[in-house]
C-alpha cells in the first residue's frame, strides 16, 4: 500500500502529459508519469523496503 495518494488526475509536473500513477518495484512502491519512456519523472512513496 502507497502511503501519499495522489488524485487521479494528477498532471506530471516534468512533462505535462501524463499523470502520475502509482508503481511498484522490486525496491518498493513509488509514482513515475504514465508517459513512461518519454518522460523520467519519479518520486519514491515514502516507504521504505525491509529485509525479510
């Protein structure tokens, strides 16, 4: 679960084409622009990974 939610409409502030959608990787959660590979933009969610 993320811990900052963003509004679904949510423009990317880099780009200002896509919006910023909620992901999730091997390190953890984060948001990137939907317009991903064009545009770079991300944050990390504030959460941080623990080892098991």
């Amino acid at each position: 679960m993320l811990v900052s939610p963003v509004s679904p409409a949510e423009l990317c502030p880099l780009c200002s084409q896509g919006f910023v959608v909620p992901k999730h990787s091997r390190y953890g959660p984060f948001y990137s622009c939907s317009a991903f590979p064009r545009c770079t933009y991300k944050r990390g969610s504030g959460q941080r990974r623990t080892r098991s």
